[in-house]
C-alpha cells in the first residue's frame, strides 16, 4: 500500500509539474533517493514514465529527466453544437495531439450515434490512433443531461440527440465511456481551473451567445440539480412592465433579441456580438442601446443573485467579449438597483473554446482516476 501511496504521489507530480529530475521528484515526494530511483526503475518497468532527456547547463554530468509517457492513455473532449462538433484529442499528460472538426446531423431521427462514430474515428485517425486507442470522451453539449435517463432536455437546437439515453448508446457505439457534461458547466470548470474562477468559492457564469446559459458554483461544485437543469436560466420568466406577463428570458437576451433592441437604437448587424461591438466601439452614441441591453441582462442575473448570493457573476461568450469592460461595467449597475448584495460583475477570461478545454480538463481526470487512482480537483466532473 505504501509503494501505490509513493506511486501515485510521482505520478502526480509528474502530471502537475512536467518533466522532472529523480532528485527534484526525491524532494517534492520526500523519499530517499535509492526509494526514489527504485520507484523510477519500478514505473519505467510498467511503461508509465520514460526518459525525457536530460537538464543542461554549468559543467559536470547532466541530470536526466524523467516524464509520465502520454501515450499510457488517450482522451477526447468535444465541443457540441448545432453548427459542428469540435474534437480535441490529447495524451493522459494533457499535450493536444490534434484538433478536428466535424459536421454533425441534428435533425429528429438522425443516425447521430453513427455520425459521431464516424467523426470521432476520423478525430483519432488525424492523430495517428485508432478508435480502441481512446480510452474516455466528455462532450460538451448545449443541454441538460438529466442523470436518471441519461436524455438530453432543455435542448431544442439538437432535436435529434434527444429522447435516448444518449451517454449510454454513444458509450455502446463507441466502445468506450462517453460523458455528456452541460457546456457552460464546462466553462465554469475551465474558470476555476485557469481563469477568473480560480479563487472564487461561489460565482454564477452567465453565457450569452446565440444564446444564453448559465452555471452555478456553490463551494467549488457545479450545481446541476435533481435533473440536471441546474443553471439553464434561459428559462428563467422575466415580468412585463405594467403587470404584462413578461417572457422568458433567454428570449429577450439571444442573438436576435439583442440585434432587435439594437435596431430600435440605430444600430444594425447580423448578430449580437456585432451589434453589441459596434455599439461600444461609438462611445457615447451606444451608450442608450447597451444600457437597455444590461438591463435585460441583470433582470435575469438579479433572480440567480437572490437566492444564491455569490461572490461574483462572471459574464462570458460572444456577445460579453463583444461588450467587454463597459457591458459588465453596466450590468452591475442595473444589478445593484434590482438586488441588495453588491455583487461583482466580471468578464471570463478562458481563451479559445473554454467549453472544450473544460471537457478535456474532465477527461483527464476521469482517466486519471481510473489508471493510477488519482482523486480529481474537486471542481472537475468524472461522471
């Protein structure tokens, strides 16, 4: 137990730190250094680490470096969406082996498993593997996966991968474990691990894009709910003025909602990012749309924010880059006269596809875990 216990703590760091020395590895895991290089001796035997070449620099021998060996394992992560699937195929070390893009069905009675069969064998093959190569997926999806049946819901854009067990039936097609994990979910892993999130304990994520969604973080752990609708506050209803009904509020925040408002203020774009864009980039002539804007916005956030409360909302997406420090600047303000906590408004900052490097993030620990029996952060889901 104690050689596993020494095992896993190489592994670890070797995983966290990079290629190391067997004297820097003897020095962060506490051994002496005949146990440290009958360990090495021990995990090169078992193909888990080689050779990494050596460190130079003054006179003297070189010390030779010593690297968990990627190709142990491998994973994908994938970035669902309407438009295409985005593959990432990565060693167990993290290294990006390569990137591939798909066209994917949507449409009800689609052969989607077959198509995302044939994609992800086409994904591994621009990496020199092969489908049996790959040892877990996680695909971000614009959904929820309700966790009792395994259906995609609240997903109307991908009509059909819903109303199967899709983790079980592309699991079964692929032959390997297959994870669906809600995309802004992954966002707001990413957060914690890399960006803005890092220290935050509490934060919701608010996704405006095409569309909008939303996570929750409650001490560092997603709140997904009974059914997996934890977050999806595109459902939330917003009230109309005068005792109106009112509306749904992603449909008052998604991409032709925004390029509406807009036009109603004199600026035209094909969608909301671009609206949203040319309206600060003119300075005080936007200044009336986008304070319309944000006030759609916090009329949705403020319901988050009173019943949990959280350090801080962090905007993210399209339409948020596209407004950067003057959006969140007036979110907050129209926020702070809805709600008495005086929360702060941010901007995500994740660059790239945050929702597949938050899926990859999620692969590697499930694989982790289940290789060398290492425990995940707490902020990464496994299952």
């Amino acid at each position: 137990m104690l050689r596993e216990i020494n095992d896993r703590a190489a592994i670890d760091t070797l995983l966290r730190e990079g290629p190391l020395t067997r004297s820097d590895l003897e020095y962060v895991i506490g051994l002496s250094k005949p146990a440290t290089a009958q360990l090495l001796t021990r995990l090169e035997q078992d193909g888990i680490v080689v050779k990494d070449g050596v460190r130079g620099g003054g006179r003297g021998p070189r010390a030779q470096l010593w690297s968990v060996n990627g190709a142990v394992a491998h994973v994908a992560a994938v970035d669902l969406t309407p438009h295409a699937a985005e593959f990432a195929i990565a060693d167990v070390t993290g290294k990006v082996l390569t990137e591939h893009s798909a066209p994917l069905p949507v449409e009800a009675g689609a052969d989607v498993a077959g198509a995302f069969r044939e994609a992800t064998i086409a994904a591994a093959a621009s990496a020199n593997l092969e489908l049996d190569d790959l040892k877990h997926v996680v695909i971000g999806a614009q959904g929820a996966l309700n966790p009792a049946t395994g259906h995609l819901e609240s997903a109307p854009h991908l009509p059909g991968w819903s109303g199967f067990d899709l983790p079980g039936r592309l699991s079964e097609v692929l032959g390997v474990g297959v994870t669906i994990e809600n995309d802004v979910n992954l966002v707001a892993l990413e957060e914690m691990i890399s960006g803005e999130a890092a220290e935050l304990r509490d934060f919701v994520l608010v996704w405006l894009s095409e569309g909008v969604g939303g996570a929750v973080v409650v001490g560092r752990r997603l709140l997904r709910g009974a059914t997996g609708g934890g977050g999806e506050i595109d459902w939330l209803r917003i009230p109309g003025a005068d005792g109106a009904e009112g509306g749904r509020f992603g449909d008052l925040v998604d991409s032709p909602a925004i390029v509406a408002l807009a036009a109603e203020h004199g600026f035209t774009g094909d969608t909301g990012w671009a609206v949203v864009g040319d309206a600060v980039r003119s300075g005080q002539e936007g200044q009336e749309f986008l304070i319309a804007f944000a006030r759609r916005v916090a009329m949705g956030v403020a319901n988050v924010v009173s019943v949990v409360d959280p350090e801080t909302v962090l905007l993210c997406g399209e339409v948020s880059r596209a407004g950067g420090g003057v959006l969140t600047g007036l979110v907050a303000e129209e926020l702070h006269r809805l709600v008495i906590p005086r929360t702060r408004v941010g901007l995500a900052s994740v660059p790239g596809n945050a929702v597949r490097a938050g899926a990859l993030h999620s692969a590697l620990a499930k694989v982790r875990e289940q290789l060398f029996g290492l425990a995940p952060a707490a902020a990464v889901p496994i299952s």
